[in-house]
C-alpha cells in the first residue's frame, strides 16, 4: 500500500485473485469439484456426442443396469442412461439460465438498495417478507397457471430465487458502502453509475460468485421438484422428469435403477457447487487460508 | 408501553403485513399471468353467454379493483374459494388435511432438532479432527440431497424390501383405539425421517459453527478456569449461548421444510395439504392451489410469530433487535 492509493486499486485486484486461485488450487476437494462441474457442463453441451436421444419402446421393458444399458432401462424400455445423459442438458440450462437471471436481479436490487438508503427500506421489507413465505406451493400455482415450457420455467425459478441472493448481496453491500474509500469515491465527484460500477460492484463480487453455486444448485433441485410433481413438461428430458415418470409408473417399487441413477446426478451436481463456493470461500479469507 | 409488549405489537404488525403481501402477490400473479383464471375456467366450446354467465359467477367481469377488494374481504372470512373438481369449499378439503401437515413438519422438526444439536456439539467440541470432518460431510451430503430422493430410497428399503414399515397413507383404515395411534405413528416414521433428514445438514453445521465460537468466548474459559466438568461448559455454558442462531434457522427454514412436506407427502400419498397440492396439480385445480399456498404461508407466518415471540421473552437481547 506505499504506491498511491489509487494505483492499489487497479494493482491489488488481480493478486488478490491470483493469491485466491492458488489457494483454491492446492485444495484437492475444491479442484475435484471444478473438474466435475465442467465434466457435468461437457456432457450437457455434447450430450447428442455421448449417446443417442432416448426413444425406442424397446421390448427390454425394466432391466436391471447391464453391460447393454448400463443405467438400466424404465418401463418403456427406454435407456435410462441416455434419459440422464439427455436430462443434464435441460437440468444444467435451467439452472444456468434461471440463476444468471436471478443473480442480475439480486445483485442490481441489492446495490441500489445499498447505495440508496431511501431505496433500501422498501427493498428490505420486500425481501425479507419474500423469504418468509412457503416459495415451492406459490411456485407450483404459478407454473399451473403460466404452462410448463422451458422458457417459463427458467423464468419463474428465477423471479423466486432472487431475494435469497438480494439478501446475502444486500448485507455485504451495506456494510461496503459505511467504508472510507466510499466516501473518498464520493468526493472525487464521480457519478453514482461510476461509484456503483467501478467501488460498489467489486466490493459484493466474492459474495456473488458464492450465490452462483449455490442458486444454481438449488435451481437444479427446484425445476426436480416442479418436475417431479408433474409440472415438468414432456417434451424434454430433465432429471426430475425421470423421476416423475418412474413414480407415476410405479417402476419406482421394484425398479430401484430408475430413481438411483438420475438422483445421483443431481446429488454430485449440487455437491460439487456447494464444494467450490466452500473452497472459495476458505481461499478468499487470507486468515483461514494456510499461506 | 414496556418492551415486551412493544415488541410483541411490532412482530404482530409483521405478521399481518407479510399475511396481506402473501394474499396480494397471489391476487396479482393470478390475474396478470396469460393463463388467467378466466381462461381456466371456460372451455373452448362453451358459447359466449355462458362463459359470460360464468365469468360473473366467479366476479371476473368486474374492475380489477373490486375484485381485489372482493377477494381480500372473503379471504378475511376464511373464504378460500370453490374447489374445480370436488365442489365443495376449499377451506374444508384443506383444514381436513391440514393436521396431518402439521404432525408431519412438527414432529420432524423436533426430531431433527434432537439429532442435529447433538451432532453439531459432536463435532464442535472436536474441531479438525476425524469426527468433526464426518459431521461437515454428512452435513454436506444431506443437505445436497433431493428430498423426493430421500424419501423413495426409505421407502424402498424400510417398505418395499425389508416390509418393516408401511409405504404409505397416514393410517390404517378399519383400526381402532390404540392401535389406530399405533398405526399412524407406523406411518409416520418413514415421511418424518426423510425430511429430518433433509434439514439435518444446515442445523448441525450452523450449530457446529456457533459453537465453535462461543467455545472460544471469555465466558468459556473462565467456566473451565473455574474447574468445572467439561459437560457442563459445553451443555450448560456455551451452548445456551449458541442455540439462538439455531432457532432463528428454524424460521428461515420453515419455508423450504413446507415445500419439503409437499414433496415428501406425494412419495408416500400422506394424505396433508402436500399430497393435495400434488392431486390438484394433476386436475388443475386452481382454486385448491392458491388456497393451499395461502393456508401454509398463513401457518408459515403464524409459527414464525410464535417462535418469535417466545424467544422476545426469553432472551432480553431479541426484544430490542
């Protein structure tokens, strides 16, 4: 901090994130989970590449996981494998898509609110009594009503998971915006755009990346929900929609394949995200970080 | 006005606003979304008038703001609506269920409280070490977990292959006196499991964390300066002192341990609001559903209230919060 202080601005970031990323590095968990992730995301975008689309009502109606079907197949004779291969697509765009919305929403909530005191008491309030309420049952009513397609489905993930993410932004933000560079950054004159964009926004940007994971992951376990109660849509393969379809069919009582295979999906998707905002988290803070 | 009784106004005040938030948000979304109610209730093939007809019946012709007046009014009275399929008022077909919800998120709330403190002073009182490490993991593990999962993987194992318990329904039909209690604890057991099982994770790590932490305070060391059992700091002192974060979890969590329930009572056909939202889903039902979210936000609110108020009691420091 001996060079000019606003040159620390500009120089510090980037070793921060570099002293960040090798701490996160040297945890062999946090990079197992990386590599996951990205495997999970590889398989989405290249699922056609893995295995054919499931279709086929096959006579092998039912078998046990096999060197043929190695996920087994359901009740159609469908090959569960290329269902969950096929699910990851749609599981992973909704919960990218729903969650980048729901992050651009909370994050922009967050920081007004923040920024403007007069703002954040109407903010607050709405937040709070947003996350005081049964969410699943009202988004169950509001899928019934507006139709299951994909687009709708990402939307309304998405306009009830952004109070969540406005809550941990919000208190992050109040708490940067009490600090002195804040107020030098006010004095220099600069506009409130400049102030949030280049002072505010970087300040909340740990907390964010941390809700990515986890808004994410719950966004996976939310369109399973709405799926597995039948509000899922049948003309994509979701993980959820697996299961929906092996409890309608009763395959779930002897067919233990059925509800394993895309259950574990979903289990080593919302791991691995809540494993790296938890290495990330440790990698951040210099004081639990062993450097 | 002493503090108590100015805080118990306040957290009254608070519970009617997110109340009249819940039934607004359910009005708006209802009337602005392009599936409106209007639309539901008609069919394709109905001539005009009598869409008309119905619409009137149901007071869909009228401004937005009466029918919002109108709807406000009739919720206040308990109102709930007429249910599409069955025809009959929609606060009856939900009251009826309502008390096997609430035996079902009651008891596997308390049971998850009496899993999770001890676990989380498990692992809190040997911070790093093995034991600890498997209490984070476990805590990580359940709480990744999808809760329609964990209640078909119960049910198959308990149910289905071992027949130790029965796989669903609240009751046995046609049993009476003690064995009728005895049969609905039976089927209460694999339902109450899974969603401790679910919630588990946040409270023995939270509890873990907090404890660590007030293990570590002045307090702390002076008890065990004092000489005192090891037990005794741990049970007496510094635990009192880290189960408020604790609590304040069981408010925030009781949204997501309602929307477990409705997933959890659809595995075993549990016969609550859950199961019922499940069977109006497949029908439609739109009365039914928007009366079940605004009975269970209006349990939601009212638990949270009490678990409120009680603490303002118990604890100095919530009153002035």
């Amino acid at each position: 901090m001996s060079v000019g202080a606003l040159d620390s601005v500009t120089t510090e970031a980037p070793t921060a994130a570099r002293a960040t990323w090798s701490a996160f590095r040297r945890n062999p968990l946090g990079m197992i989970s990386l590599v996951v992730l990205a495997l999970i995301v590889l398989v989405a975008i290249f699922a056609p590449l893995v295995v054919s689309e499931p279709q086929g009502y096959g006579g092998a109606v039912l078998r046990a996981p096999s060197g043929s079907h190695i996920f087994g197949t359901d009740n159609l004779g469908r090959d569960i494998f290329a269902e969950v291969v096929w699910g990851t697509r749609i599981s992973v765009l909704v919960a990218a898509a729903s969650s980048a919305l729901a992050i651009v929403i909370g994050v922009l909530v967050a920081v007004l609110g923040a920024y403007f005191p007069k703002a954040d008491t109407v903010i607050g309030t709405i937040v709070d009594l947003c996350l005081s309420l049964p969410v699943l049952p009202l988004m169950i009513l509001v899928t019934a009503l507006a139709g299951t397609s994909l687009l709708t489905e990402i939307l309304i993930i998405a306009f009830f998971s952004w109070p969540e993410v406005a809550r941990v932004v919000r208190s992050q933000a109040l708490s940067a915006v009490r600090l002195p560079y804040m107020d030098a950054a006010r004095l220099t004159g600069g506009s409130s755009t400049w102030i949030i964009r280049k002072h505010l926004l970087p300040a909340v940007a740990p907390v964010v990346i941390v809700s990515v994971a986890l808004t994410s992951s719950r966004a996976v376990l939310t369109a399973a929900s709405l799926a597995f109660l039948g509000l899922g849509g049948v003309t994509n393969w979701s993980w959820g929609r697996i299961l929906f379809e092996s409890e309608q069919s009763g395959a779930m009582s002897s067919a233990w394949w059925t509800t394993l295979f895309p259950s574990l999906a979903m289990l080593v998707l919302v791991v691995s995200a809540t494993l790296i905002s938890i290495t990330y988290n440790d990698a951040r803070n210099p004081r639990s970080r062993e450097d | 006005m002493p503090p108590v009784v100015r805080f118990a106004v306040r957290r009254l005040g608070r519970a009617v606003l997110t109340l009249w938030f819940a039934s607004t948000v359910t009005f708006l979304l209802l009337r602005l979304l392009p599936g409106n109610p209007a639309l539901a209730v008609e069919s394709p093939n109905m001539t005009v008038q009598a869409r008309n007809i119905l619409l009137h019946q149901y007071g869909l012709d009228q401004p937005l703001l009466t029918q919002y007046g109108k709807y406000l009014w009739q919720l206040l009275h308990g109102n709930l609506g007429v249910s599409f399929t069955q025809q009959v008022p929609v606060s009856s077909v939900l009251l009826a269920r309502l008390p096997w919800t609430l035996l079902l998120t009651g008891s596997s709330l308390l049971l998850t409280i009496a899993v999770g403190i001890p676990l989380g002073v498990l692992a809190a009182t040997r911070p790093h070490r093995v034991l600890d490490r498997l209490v984070q993991v476990f805590g990580v593990g359940v709480q990744s977990l999808f809760v329609p999962t964990v209640g078909i993987f119960l049910l198959f194992v308990f149910g289905l292959q071992l027949h130790w318990l029965p796989i669903g329904g609240a009751y046995t039909p046609g049993v009476y006196g003690g064995a009728w209690y005895v049969s609905v604890l039976s089927h209460l057991v694999l339902p109450c499991v899974s969603l401790m099982l679910v919630q588990l994770g946040s409270y023995a790590l939270t509890l873990r964390a907090t404890l660590i932490e007030s293990l570590g305070e002045d307090y702390t060391v002076l008890a065990n300066a004092k000489g005192l059992p090891r037990s005794k700091v741990v049970w007496k002192h510094a635990l009192r002192n880290a189960l408020l974060p604790t609590t304040t979890l069981v408010g925030l969590n009781l949204g997501y341990l309602v929307g477990g329930a409705v997933l959890t009572e659809t595995v075993f056909a549990y016969p609550g609001v859950g199961r019922g939202i499940y069977e109006a889903v497949t029908q439609l039902d739109y009365p039914v559903l928007q009366g079940a979210f605004v009975l269970l936000a209006a349990t939601v609110v009212l638990v949270n209230m009490l678990t409120d108020l009680a603490y303002g009691v118990l604890d100095p420091r919530v009153r002035t919060a």
